[in-house]
C-alpha cells in the first residue's frame, strides 16, 4: 500500500512527464456531485482526506488542501502537514493560491470533466496575472498513477414506481419540454444525477448512500430525450419503462454527441451544476450555449402529494427505530463496552430489521465527548472513541427507504450534564423550535430566517460553524437545492432562495466546544401554508418524530410557548411512533414523553 507521500511524488512524476508544473484536485465527479463514486476519489486517494467538501492543488515544490469551517479540525487529522498546507476556505480560494505560488510562465493543469466553467474564468484570471496558464487535461494524470482505481460501477439503472413519482417522466419531460420553448432554447443538458434521476423515474446504485447511476442526459423541445450511459445498466425492463422518447447511447458518446447534433442552435446548460467540458464541447460544435438553471432542481424540490405522503410514512417507521435505539443506548452506554463504531452498527442493524432499508443516507456520524465537536466527524477504526459516562452523545443519521430519505440528529447525555451542557442544549433547542414555529410571507428566502436559530447563542457569544438546514430529496439526495437555512452571502449556495410549499429542508442548529463535545437537534421539516389574519403566509410542519434527551433540558429557560411546543412534539411522537411500540419500548417512550 503506498502512502501519501509516494502518491504525490507519483503525481509529481506525471505532471512532469505531461509537461505540467501544477495540478488542480477537486473533490467531485462529472455531475458535480457532492458525493461521489469510488472511482471519483481523487482527493481522498492523495491527501488522504475524506470530507464531503475540499480540494487541493500541487506544485513541483508545494502543495495545499483547502476546506471550510466544517473540517478544520477534520483536515489537519487526516491530512499530514509536511506533505500539504491547510488552507481555509473562504478566506482563500486555489485561484488566489496559485496567483501567489505559481510559477511564472507555468502551466497549471485542470481536468475540464471536473470544474465549472466558472472557476475555469476565475483561475484563468488569477494565474494570468503571473504570465501562467491554465491548461486542460485531456486524461486526468490521477488515473494515470492511481495503479487500482476503482472501476465506475456498471450496477443496473432501475424504474421508479408512478405511484412513489407522483408523477410520470412523459409529464415531467413535457414540463421541461415547454419551458424550454418559454427559453428559446432546443435542448437542455441535465449533468446532476438526482436530476436525471427524478426526470426519469428511475434510481441507481453507483453512489454510495444516494440511489443515482452515472449518467448524462439531453431533453430536447419536443419532450423526447437522450440518456448517455454505461450499456451494462441497460435491460429490458428499464427500456420499457423509458419508452420510444427516451433513446439511449454509450455514455462514451456523449462529447461526440453534443459536438455533433446541436450546431445553430441554443442549448441551455447549467453553470452551477455542469463542467465545464460540456460547454467547451458545445462550442466546438457551433451550438450557442444559454446558462439556465438546471430545470429539473426546482420542480424536484418542491414536492408533490405522493412523495410528500412517503416521506411522513419513512419518516415515521424511521422514528420507530431511532426511539428504539435510543432507549438501547440509555440502558447500555453507562454500563461501558460500548464505542462510536458499536453504537453506529446497532442502529444500522435497528434500519435493517424494518424490511424497508436500501441504505443510510450517508455516513452516520456518532461522536462521543470531543469527536462530537466535529459537525461532519466520521468514525473510523483510529478514531473510534469509547461512550464514557458523564459525557455527551451526538449521533447524526438517516436511511434511504423507497418512499422517503431521511436525516435526525439527537444529542443525549451518558450519566450526569453539567450545568453548561444543559445551558447550551437548551440554547440549541431554543433555536429549533425558533425555526419549527416561524411564519414568513411568501417569497422570504431560508437565509432570512438562519438567524432565529442563533439568537439564543449569540447571546452569550456563541455560533455554529454550518448552515441550519439543507433540502432534502424524496429518495434521492439527503443534501438536495436549490434552498437552504443558512447565512446569506458566503460560502453557502442557496440561502437566497425564495422558500416554496412542499420544500423539505432540515432543521439543525447545534453548539460544538472543541476539544469537549458537541450538540445538534435535528428534524426535517416541510414547507406548508397558514392563514394569518385573512392572509396565506408559509411555515414549518415537522416531520421527524423521535424523543428528545429531557435530562439536557432547562425549562426555566424555556418561554411557556416554547414549552408547550416540546409538549405539543412529544405529543405527536407518542402518537405517531407510541402506537407502533409495545412492552418496554412502549412504556420507556411513554416517560419520555411526558409534559416537562
């Protein structure tokens, strides 16, 4: 097994052999995905580093890795410093970076299958001011070196019922079909597999924890399509349920095809969600390329019936499991012997008896004392720390079930709190039911309400370092666009988006204290309408149902509004998960959902 060091001197070694003096490394795929295939884990093959979010760019004598707030801590522990320099994002970005360090006269390589456009135009710029260039790649020289890269995954594409849809893909294809007339555009490049995959109806397996395959697609403005993938995903069943008006082509033609079929006329292309490779190939073909929004993301994030009527069902049999676990935990984590990687495997194993599981949703992150001080800490066989008593649990998880993916994040103490762990998970929950209560006008984007969830920490000049919620898909993505519950401006996309009815976001604020523990209270919540004094404004429904830890609560601290909504919530958790509970189970949820 070679390690990093030897990686990077292996890629040293190409670039010099390519007549390169840099490399840029993202941590993403050809869709721009946030989670990515093994084939696509460049950034973890190099560095060593496995977050959802980086990059790092080498030169001869330098190399740096670049994340944001979330994984300050992660990154200088799995990342060795004497081979990279950390570097935080936004402060600094790889174009400033290389404005500074690269040589002058050099040549920067990038592979154009995986940047924007945008960043292209911004690292072009930077360097240009050092007299380099940035050039593209024609074979990534990662999968050059990396000698037993994984192969893309040939797992088969399969159909998604009508009846999980809500609604079928001739429809939504006639949709796309007519705002494209609206656009004045003939075709429209959809490269986002959780587009594809909701445009289709149909679902993969080539992602961890998020049921895409690897594919492109084209919709044209008579509502028929082009679908570019691997063959072997290919069967009959899947061709009788795309039809005549989907034709389906080797996802090696791809580039020959948008070279080929659209000269004269306009494409639109989404610059946010497509590489840059697209637009360039385009181009070459003579086609005008219109920069639109992806117009599939829109419409698969504002729910409809059925799928809002599977995810309360996910979401309920999903509360049966976490109540489950969660009074396993209580009876068992003060006895010792058990660790972060034990308790992760008996929830998972709690999933599974359901019958319904296809996967968890991403990787479960179970934090124990300091570790849960990293919002986006995952555990491994190095880091794996014991639940000790007197010590605060974090266990942030989700499955993927047919009907509805899902994602809750309970915080529970083993032994006695302290007065400030109650103190902070109060603040926390204070701000959770901020969010679970508001009413906003129509046309009020998430990024507008993000503060009501702080409030309560920065009374006492505190933070958390991540947005407060995210879309969620309805078996796809658990990180879904375009809307977010997050600062407006900075480094989270999505927070100026107007909030819809039938938009599924998170609600999680948390406290993290480095070095001791971490909170975070976490339900999904659903967009709906209320009247307020005659007029139709927009709110929170809560759809997650499981206990929260009564021992960290201080309800002096809470207002008596705020009081009866965690009465009202468990409530509605005995209601909902009480009813599917029996004997013990049934008994230990009944005392924790008692009126504080």
């Amino acid at each position: 097994m070679s390690t990093h060091a030897d990686r990077l001197e292996a890629l040293r070694t190409q670039l010099k052999d390519d007549a390169l003096d840099g490399f840029v490394v993202p941590l993403t795929d050809e869709h721009m995905s946030e989670y990515v295939g093994s084939y696509a884990q460049r950034l973890a093959w190099l560095t060593g580093f496995d977050g959802s979010a980086g990059a790092a760019a080498v030169l001869p004598e330098e190399a740096a890795i670049f994340t944001d707030g979330r994984y300050t801590i992660q990154v200088r522990n799995q990342v060795d410093g004497e081979l990279f320099s950390y570097e935080d994002v936004p402060q600094t970005s790889i174009a400033q970076w290389l404005s500074k360090k690269a040589p002058s006269g050099g040549r920067i390589g990038f592979d154009p299958w995986l940047h924007t456009r945008a960043w292209v135009k911004a690292a072009t710029k930077a360097l240009a001011d050092k007299g380099a260039e940035l050039v593209a790649v024609e074979r990534n020289p990662i999968d050059k070196v990396w000698i037993d890269q994984p192969a893309p995954s040939k797992a088969k594409l399969e159909p998604y019922s009508q009846n999980l849809a809500g609604k079928s893909s001739a429809a939504k294809r006639a949709d796309i079909a007519a705002w494209l007339k609206e656009e004045e555009a003939d075709a429209a490049v959809i490269a986002a597999l959780d587009s594809i995959a909701w445009a289709l109806n149909v679902r993969g397996k080539d992602v961890t924890h998020t049921p895409v395959a690897l594919a492109f697609l084209v919709v044209q403005a008579d509502g028929t399509a082009d679908l570019f993938l691997d063959g072997d995903k290919v069967d009959g069943e899947l061709r009788n349920h795309l039809g005549e008006e989907v034709r389906i082509h080797e996802r090696s033609d791809f580039e020959a095809h948008l070279e080929g079929s659209y000269s004269g006329k306009a494409v639109a292309v989404d610059p946010e969600r497509s590489v840059a490779a697209i637009e360039m190939a385009l181009e070459r073909g003579g086609a005008k390329v219109i920069a639109r929004r992806d117009p599939a993301v829109l419409p698969k994030a504002i729910k409809n019936e059925a799928e809002i009527a599977g995810h309360r069902a996910a979401q309920e049999r999903d509360g049966v499991v976490i109540s489950r676990f969660l009074k396993w935990l209580e009876e068992e984590a003060p006895k010792g012997g058990q660790d972060e990687l034990s308790v992760a495997a008996k929830l998972y194993a709690l999933r599974e008896e359901t019958g319904e599981l296809k996967d968890i949703s991403f990787d479960t992150i179970s934090g124990a004392g300091a570790n849960g001080a990293l919002p986006h800490y995952r555990v491994d066989e190095k880091s794996n720390a014991k639940l000790e008593n007197n010590q605060i649990y974090l266990v942030d998880s989700g499955g993927q079930y047919l009907d509805g993916t899902t994602d809750i994040t309970r915080t529970v103490i083993v032994g006695t709190p302290t007065d400030e762990m109650i103190d902070r998970y109060t603040r926390v929950l204070k701000g959770h039911i901020a969010i679970a209560r508001a009413r906003f006008p129509e046309g009020i984007s998430g990024g507008r309400l993000d503060s009501f969830a702080r409030q309560y920490l920065w009374e006492i000049g505190e933070d958390f370092a991540h947005g407060t919620g995210h879309g969620v898909g309805a078996f796809l993505a658990v990180h879904e666009g375009p809307q977010r519950i997050s600062p407006p401006g900075g480094a989270y996309a999505g927070a100026d988006e107007p909030l819809r009815e039938g938009m599924i976001l998170s609600n999680e604020p948390g406290f993290y204290k480095e070095g001791e523990y971490g909170m975070r209270i976490e339900n999904l919540v659903l967009v709906v309408a209320h009247e307020v004094e005659g007029r139709r404004v927009l709110g929170f429904e809560t759809l997650t149902f499981a206990p929260l830890d009564r021992r960290l609560i201080d309800k002096e601290m809470l207002t008596p509004e705020e009081r009866r909504w965690v009465d009202d919530y468990h409530a509605q958790v005995m209601e909902k998960i009480g009813s599917q509970l029996t004997g013990e189970d049934k008994e230990w949820l009944e005392a924790q959902c008692k009126p504080l």
